[in-house]
C-alpha cells in the first residue's frame, strides 16, 4: 500500500530490513542451540571415558600375564 508522500516503500524497507535482522538473530539462536547440543551431547559421555581408560591402565599388568599365559607354547 503506498501513501502520499512516498512514506509506504519507506516503511516497507523498514520492515524488510526488521524482517531480515530477525531472521539473521534466528539463524544465530539457532547455530548456538546447535552448539550447545553438541557440547551437552559429550558431556555424559567424559566421565566415562575417564573411568574406563582408569580401568585399561589398572588391568594392564594383569591382562599381559593373562596373554602370556594363554599363548599356545611351540617346541
């Protein structure tokens, strides 16, 4: 709709440019949201590791005798 003076494509391109910076801080919101799910994502999965590497340093010794134990002996 255009009003005298020319005012109406003034305020279309107001609300255009409104429009767009919306949705640049939508795209923004969204690219953080996804970032956010990542880092959430492995969080649970941090102490785990920890625990289980623990374990593979703990049964070193003893898995290696294990191994040796178990080796089929040639002769």
């Amino acid at each position: 709709m255009e009003y005298p003076g020319g005012t109406g494509t003034h305020l279309q391109k107001n609300q255009r440019k409104i429009r767009e910076q919306d949705q640049e801080i939508l795209l923004q919101l969204a690219d953080r949201e996804n970032e956010l799910r990542v880092e959430t994502s492995l969080v649970p999965l941090s102490p785990g590791f920890s625990w289980a590497w623990g374990l593979r340093g703990d049964w070193s010794p003893i898995l290696s005798k294990t191994r040796k134990k178990s080796k089929p002996q040639s002769g």
